[in-house]
C-alpha cells in the first residue's frame, strides 16, 4: 500500500492540520509495520449530512453539525494485517 490515497484523505483537512495529520500517519504507519501490519487514513472530511448518515448507522456518537469532520480537523485511521 502506498501512501498516495491516505494523502488524498489528508487533503480534505485543514491546511494548518495537514502536515500534523501526515506526519501522524508517517509513524504510526512506521510503527505498524513493525508489527506486519498498517496504518491507513480511512477518513476525513464529512459533511454534516454525512456525519447525520453515520450516526444514524450507529458508527459514530456524534450527531451532524456537531463532529469536527465537518471543520477539517478529524481523521479516522484504521490498522490493517
């Protein structure tokens, strides 16, 4: 996996996050793959309507217009074998 699609999540941030968010990602990936796994921005960016949707499925506590999705200063990451 390359970073290339993680960078494209990172994009969707706040530009004074964004280097924050991607360094981040740099050593937890590292860190990762010392355990043969790694680590990957799954999500960013949501808008209040998506964040609706995902509280609705029961995959997030937050109701829309509430998350800091919205404002470009959350990151969902997830690990992977």
């Amino acid at each position: 996996m390359a970073l290339e699609p993680d960078l494209k999540k990172v994009s969707q941030l706040h530009a004074l996050y964004r280097p924050y968010a991607t360094r981040i990602l740099q050593v937890a990936d590292s860190i990762a793959q010392k355990h043969n796994m790694r680590c990957r921005a799954v999500g960013a960016y949501r808008s209040p309507e998506d964040q609706e949707i995902a509280y609705a499925k029961g995959t997030s506590y937050v109701r829309g217009g509430y998350s800091w999705h919205q404002y470009g200063l959350a990151m969902d990451i997830g690990l992977y074998a």
